[in-house]
C-alpha cells in the first residue's frame, strides 16, 4: 500500500500473519503464493515482508478506532461479505 498524507492525527494499522504448515505448525514460505491467490479487491492491502512465511494487511487511513474496527470488517470491502 503506497503512503498518502492527511491532514491532522490520523491512525492505520498493520496485522501481520504467519503462515504455518498444518501438520507440524512450522513456519513455511508461502505468503507470496496467498497473496497471487487473494481476492483482487484484497491485494492492493496485502503486502509481503522480508520474511516469506509472512502475509500483512492494512487498514487505509483513520480517524480513529472505530475506524479501524470499520475498515477491517468485510462488509466495508466491496465485493466481500454481506
């Protein structure tokens, strides 16, 4: 996700996720494998790290909490959800 401005506090959130192997819960590297197979309207808030067994997502910009709580359920994401 490219950086933007805005004006006064503003607020965004990254969640990181490990990818683990289902039968021994060790890390393997396929986060770059989950992100090609991502919904399209998903991608331009995932990115990869240095690290391939791990797959981010990111809010946009918010105001606050609540925000973030809005912009992370499904339903605010078009073409996702109810």
């Amino acid at each position: 996700m490219e950086f933007t401005s805005s004006s006064g506090y503003s607020l965004g959130v990254e969640i990181e996720f490990q990818v683990l192997d289902i039968k021994d819960l060790n890390l393997v590297p396929f986060a770059p494998l989950l992100l090609e197979q991502a919904p399209k309207i998903l991608r331009p808030r995932l990115s990869l790290e240095f690290i391939k067994s791990i797959l981010e997502i990111q809010t946009g910009i918010c105001d606050d909490l609540r925000d973030v709580e809005n912009d992370q359920r499904p339903r605010h994401l078009p073409g996702i959800g109810h």
